[in-house]
C-alpha cells in the first residue's frame, strides 16, 4: 500500500488544495469529512500523518467541529491549518478567542526560531509572505509548543511541538498566495512524516488497470465517451485492461458544438481500435429541455437522459453491468457537499450530482480521484495524441449551461456558430494552448443595433476564456483589445440573430467558469 496522507476537512472552501499540494510532493492523500472520522477509520486508513484543514467555524462556538479527541494520542504527525491549526490548540489545552483585527489576504510573516517545516526555505530573522483568512485568534498555545513565525495580527502564525510532531500555521500554505507554502506541505510530508514519495501516475496506471479487472471479471462495460481528455483517458485506460469487453458509447446530446460529433468520431477512429456507437439522442434531450430555465433543473434532467441512453446502449451491446465516466475529483467536491461533509454544493456536475437515484448500472470512475491536470499526466503516460490531451474541456450538459434561460433549436444553432467563430480565431492567433477553455454565451436579452440601414433587435452573446491549472480557480484571459474587436466584428457579421458581444472579466472565484 502506498504512503498516505489523511486530510481531515473541516469545510474551508481550500481544502482540496491541501490535496493537491499532498500529491504533487508525491505521497497519496485523501481528503475526510471531521464528522466522518474515527480513531477507528484513522487506524484503518493508516496514514503516515494527518492534516487539519480550515473551516468556516469559529473554534470559540458551541458544538463546532473537532478532530476525534484520540488522534492526538496515535502518534501520528499533525499538521493543522488556520481552523485545525486553532482546533489543535483548544484541544490540547490551548485558548483561542474572537478578534477585533481579522487578517484577510497576504500578510507577511516574521519567521522567529527555526522548524522543519520551515526546512530550505525560511530562515530565522527573515519577513516571508503568506495568505491568511481568520477571524479568531490563539491566545495561548498548549504546553510542549513554541511559537515559530508571527505577524502584528497572530502571535502564533506558526507553532511547533517537535518531540510530537505537532505543527499548526494560521496561515494557508496550501494556496499560491504563500509562494513557499508547497514546500512547507512537502516539508511535513517528508522531513516530518517521512514520506519517501511513492505515488507516481505510473503506479496510478497499473492500480488501476488491476482494480478494472477485479471489479468488471468478464462482465461487459460501457463508456461515456464525448471526446474530452477525461473520457477518452477513461475509455484507453479501460481498453488496456479489458479489451474487447469494452464499447465506447458518443451521445450527441443535440447540444454538441459545431461539427463535434463528426470530428470527435474521426479523432478517435484515426487512433484507436475501440468499439464505438453513436448514439443520436438529441430529440430526447432537447424535448425533455424545453421550457425549464432553472440552472440546477437543467443538470438534473441532462444528467437523467445521459442514464436512460447508456441503459438503452447496454442492452444493445448485450447486457453491460458497469458504466465507466470520467469524473474528476472536482465534480465531486463541487456537486456533492463532499461525501456529506461540511462545504456547500456550488453547482451539479451531471456525472456526479445530476445521477438519477434509480441507476441499474455499476459506476466505474477511475479519475474520481484525480485533478484535470493529473488526467493529462495520465493521458500522456497511456501514450494519448496531443490532440486529446490538449482538449480545452467540454462540460458534459454542452451548450445548454451556455444558454441562460430556455433553450430552443434556434438558440443552440446561433451559439454553436459564434462559439466556432470565435475559436477559429483562437486557434488562428496560436492562443488555444496558452487558454484553460474559451466559449461563448448566449444571453436571453436582445438589444437594438444599426446594420447597413436597418435596425437590428437580437440576442447579446459573452465570451469567455480563462486560464486555470485545475478549474477549480481561474482568471480571465488577458486578451488584447485588437483580438476582441477582430471576433466580435466576425461574429456580428458572420453570425445571423447577434447583434452585440461583451467580454465576461469574473475570475473563479467570484465566478464559475461556466454560466450555469
Ligand atoms: P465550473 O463552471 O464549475 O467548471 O467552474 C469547472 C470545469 O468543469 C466543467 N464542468 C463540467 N464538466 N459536467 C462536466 O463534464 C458538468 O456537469 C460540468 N459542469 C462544469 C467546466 O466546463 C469547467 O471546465
């Protein structure tokens, strides 16, 4: 078994970036909701140490969250952050109370005795920049720790026990905004915990190939393949370890960018001897579409039909048990207020939240753990073409989250022809590698326009495209104004029922990348 780490959340919206930062120093960790975890389910998934994330709770309140009040006496290095960090110290003696100067934002920490954890990067003496993002402070630290980094606002932004390797820091080293904070988690995973760092995409591969077999015997299985490098690593992945059991199943939801079906089916085709069907359901999509505007009902009713289309292709390919998707560890954390923990459900990935309860398939998900970057990782260690790999992603409800409000026929067929203008000028101005995703946006709002003599009265349309390494935060992309006003002109000309486009400039957070 590899090398883990167990992160025990506590709700702060951060938290899988504690994962992230885990698994790029090479060690396995996994991420448990506090009201899930035992000194039993701690012992039974054996970690090497544990991490305590934030959370939006104050320690000083009645009934908030704890860790299990045993994990202190497992031996275990513990590393607790801004909420864990403060927990840790009630828990163990400590006092914390409510503060009239919150910190939100970058801060500067003054580094005042040496720690492993601050081992290669910060020296005593020197002022080093954090992010913070608390309310309450530690006012006494429980016997056995010394402070060993301050700031004006937190007497104890980081504290150590060593004898038992008990570590806590206020601030948040899981984000980019403390630029030495990866080193600070490789530090404790692997000066602190010891962790050699076994957990290769190499490894990834083999486990999961034997675990395919194991679960799926002769059985047969179908995949949910829209082109995307999430599913066409599933359906490679899945090939080298069942072969011929396997049938790749293409929904053309009717809500499918321009000339996708067809270019996905030839992609695929030119690359690999996998069993492939198309399955034209647009009708049943559309049909079950119209009339509903809400966001969240959209998702549901997207993520249902994508069910009764793979059971129907399951009969037809002879009764498979198991279908295989490419949902991502995102999905998850997002759809699902994950595993019933503490952060809210922002939106319903249709692969994850928007499954009807009624399934009679197996799921099969071996990315379910994975981060969009590692799939790429991933995909290249399976031998995946660049031009799988390098797919801006695709959502799997396609261009109805793009059209707020009702979608119609018409609606669909005027976004997909601005969406292809605008990456046709993408692609031309060698941008489409340097973009995370680009897509347009039909609004449900028209407005008055002058072309040639004549008044116009059509729809608006937004562009958007961000730059992300995971899509769990973005920015926007920095166009230049020259390339704007070369895509809106093309799309005001080129594009029948848009007379007006906007630039959408929200990052992630605030924003979604996507609309809906
Ligand atoms: P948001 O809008 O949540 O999107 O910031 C993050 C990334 O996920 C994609 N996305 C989806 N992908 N099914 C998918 O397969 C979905 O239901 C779904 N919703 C969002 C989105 O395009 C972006 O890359």
């Amino acid at each position: 078994m590899h090398e883990r780490i167990l992160i025990i959340d506590f709700g702060s919206q951060v938290t899988q970036l504690i994962a992230r930062r885990v698994r790029e120093s090479g060690v396995y960790s996994e991420i448990h909701p506090f009201n899930t975890v035992t000194v039993e389910t701690i012992k039974a998934f054996n970690p090497k140490g544990v991490i305590l994330s934030g959370g939006p709770a104050s320690v000083t309140g009645i009934d908030t969250p704890r860790a299990p009040d045993g994990l202190f006496d497992m031996g275990l290095p513990i590393l607790g952050i801004c909420y864990g960090e403060q927990t840790m110290c009630e828990q163990l003696g400590g006092k914390v109370e409510e503060s009239d100067s919150r910190e939100f934002g970058r801060a500067y920490v003054d580094v005042i005795e040496d720690c492993d954890l601050f081992h290669g990067m910060w020296t005593v003496g020197t002022k080093e920049q954090v992010w913070m993002s608390h309310g309450d402070k530690i006012t006494k630290i429980p016997e056995g720790f010394r402070p060993v980094a301050v700031t004006d606002g937190a007497p104890f932004a980081a504290i150590a026990n060593d004898a038992k390797h008990f570590y806590g820091v206020q601030f948040h080293p899981e984000v980019v905004h403390t630029p030495h904070g990866a080193q600070l988690i490789e530090n404790f995973t692997h000066r602190i915990c010891g962790c050699a760092g076994d957990w290769t995409m190499d490894k990834f591969r083999e486990e999961e190939i034997s675990k395919i077999r194991a679960q799926v015997g002769e059985g047969r299985v179908i995949c949910g393949l829209s082109g995307g490098v999430d599913s066409s690593v599933v359906a490679v992945l899945l090939h080298e370890a069942i072969g011929d059991q396997l049938t790749c199943v293409l929904v053309d939801t009717g809500m499918m960018r321009k000339n996708e079906v067809k270019d996905v089916i030839k992609m695929f085709k030119e690359h690999y001897d996998i069993k492939l069907v198309l399955a034209d359901a647009a009708y049943l999509f559309i049909g079950k579409l119209e009339g509903v505007s809400d966001p969240e009902k959209k998702r549901k009713i997207i993520g249902a039909t994508f069910i009764d289309v793979f059971e129907e292709e399951a009969k037809n390919v002879g009764g498979a048990e198991f279908l295989a998707q490419g949902t991502l560890y995102p999905d998850v954390i997002e759809s699902v207020s994950f595993t019933g923990g503490p952060s809210v459900t922002i939106k319903s990935h249709h692969n994850v939240g928007g499954l009807p309860e009624r399934m009679n398939m197996k799921l099969i998900e071996p990315l379910r753990e994975l981060f969009k970057d590692e799939v790429r990782v991933l995909g290249r260690e399976l031998g995946l073409p660049e031009s799988f790999v390098g797919r801006h992603p695709f959502p799997g409800p396609g261009l109805a989250i793009r059209l707020p409000g009702g979608i119609s026929k018409e609606k669909l067929e005027i976004l997909r022809n601005a969406d292809w203008v605008y990456l046709d000028e993408i692609k031309k101005s060698g941008l489409y590698d340097e973009i995370w995703q680009a897509f347009v946006v039909l609004l449900p709002v028209q407005t008055v326009g002058v072309m040639g003599d004549a008044r116009t009265y059509d729809f608006v349309c937004a562009l958007r495209a961000v730059t992300s390494t995971d899509g769990m935060t973005a920015d926007f992309y920095h166009f230049d104004m020259e390339f704007l006003a070369r895509v809106s002109n093309r799309i005001i000309n080129e594009v029948k029922g848009i007379n007006r486009v906007t630039y959408d400039i929200t990052s992630k957070p605030p924003g979604t990348i996507e609309w809906e």
